[in-house]
C-alpha cells in the first residue's frame, strides 16, 4: 500500500491495524489519496511568499482532495437523558470522506497539518479518538511535514537565495518580500557579528526557516512524540509525511505573497 509514495519518499505509519482496514473494506480511499499525492508539488516561491502558512500547493492539494469528494465536515455528538440534551460537541474535520459499507456509511477523516503550531496534533488525535469510540469515522490520516523534509528546508530556501544572487535586503525587496525591522536586526546580527559570520544569504535562509518552520511546529517528530506516548489510541491512524521531492525550483517564477483560503464546502454529519 502507497508504496508509489514510498519511492517518493513519503513517510508512512500506520497505528491500531489502519492497513488492515484499508486494505479490506476501504481500498479506494487508499488509492485516491495516492492520486491526489503522487503528483503533489510546492514550489520553493510559494513557500518563501506564504511566509510560513498554509502555502498555495497545499490548496492545490485540499481542491485535489474536494474533487474527490473529501470535504470539510462537522460532526456534532449530542447526548441526552431521557430524550432530553445534556451535552453537544462538534468537531470540524478538514476532508471527510464516506463511502457505503455493510448497509451504512464508514468514514475516514483527515487532517492536513502543514505548518501550524505542534498543539494542533493534539487537537486532531483527540477528536480522531472520540470520534472514533463514538462510531463516527473508521480511520484517521494526518499528513504533516516529513523528517526530511523539515530537515531540509534551511538547505532549501538557502540554494533559493543562490539561484536568486540574494546578497541583501534590497534584493529580497525587489522580488516582493518585506522584512520586518526584527528579522533585519536578527539576520544583521549573523552578518556583522565578529566570531563566525554568515553570508547574508545563509543568515537569513537560516532565520525565516527557523521564524516559520521552526522545531515547535507541525512536522513528523512532533507527531511521533505524541503517538508514541498513546495520543489518539486506539483510533486507526494513518500518518504520512511530506518529503523534499514535493519541492520544485523554477529559476523564473515569481513570488506572490498570498493568504489561506477556503478550498471545502462544509457538509455535517
């Protein structure tokens, strides 16, 4: 199972027999996450221009996903005694996805974590897991940035800065983006500090992946940390990591600062 993934380089994990059941009852599911990934790509331009957010490749990928009719969905779990309501909770899922199974409908829910802070993993195992003891998904995915890919966004942004010729702010300026007066004093502070100077491009390569995709964001480690330590058990998970090769270079493309969008029709369930 994904093992076209595999060859690209994707983490897989799967938790609680996930492959099992995929494999058995839901091997379309399966097969249109690898369709919607095999192909997945994030310029280096729209990583520096989404300045750490939800860049445009991964909308590209969410439509990808929508088309395939995994939709943003909200789930509200309402008990009651005696027919009267004592309790309501909703949880939102960012890609939803049903299918017809034994007479009913089974559920597998997905979460998209790209670059939030790492708490988010929290908040999806925790409602993968009720949700799970409520009856109401079969499986859950994250997919998250992967080890080597978080490893290598330094290396990443620094050959961006080569390809460029970026030896200064004037030059990041001219392609569109503007430094704050705190990343300048940072990344002033690397260049002009007497012990072991940096090359303004490295020094400030090194400071927006560590401004926007720093250790406490979403990406594979942290995730591991929690599954690990039983987050989400015993909910099915499948978990997948984003690799270097989804990152394209394009000497002549153009950085355009862009905004998250919405990408889903919400339906509920």
């Amino acid at each position: 199972m994904f093992d076209r993934l595999r060859e690209l380089g994707y983490e897989i994990r799967f938790l609680s027999h996930a492959e099992a059941i995929l494999k058995q009852d839901f091997p379309e599911a399966s097969e249109e996450l690898e369709e919607s990934l095999v192909n997945f790509n994030i310029p280096i331009t729209e990583i520096i221009g989404s300045g750490g957010g939800e860049a445009l490749g991964t909308q590209r990928l969410r439509r990808s996903l929508a088309a395939r009719k995994w939709v943003k969905t909200k789930f509200e779990l309402v008990k009651s005694i005696n027919g009267v309501p004592r309790e309501s909770i909703s949880h939102e899922v960012d890609h939803v996805r049903e299918f017809d199974y034994d007479g009913g409908k089974a559920i597998i829910a997905m979460e998209i974590e790209w670059n939030n802070k790492d708490p988010f993993f929290d908040r999806d195992l925790e409602n993968f897991k009720r949700l799970h003891a409520e009856g109401g998904i079969s499986v859950g995915i994250i997919l998250t940035r992967g080890t080597a890919l978080q490893n290598g966004l330094r290396g990443l942004v620094r050959r961006f800065t080569v390809e460029r010729n970026i030896r200064s702010f004037a030059d990041l300026e001219a392609l569109g983006l503007e430094p704050t007066s705190r990343q300048k004093k940072i990344v002033n502070g690397r260049v002009n500090r007497k012990k072991s100077p940096l090359e303004f491009g490295e020094a400030w390569a090194s400071h927006f992946v560590n401004d926007k995709f720093g250790q406490a964001t979403t990406h594979w480690r942290k995730l591991m940390d929690r599954v690990d330590r039983g987050v989400g058990h015993p909910c099915p998970l499948v978990l997948i990591g984003l690799p270097t090769s989804i990152i394209t270079f394009d000497p002549d493309a153009r950085i355009e600062m862009v905004e998250p969008e919405e990408v889903e029709e919400e339906s509920e369930v």
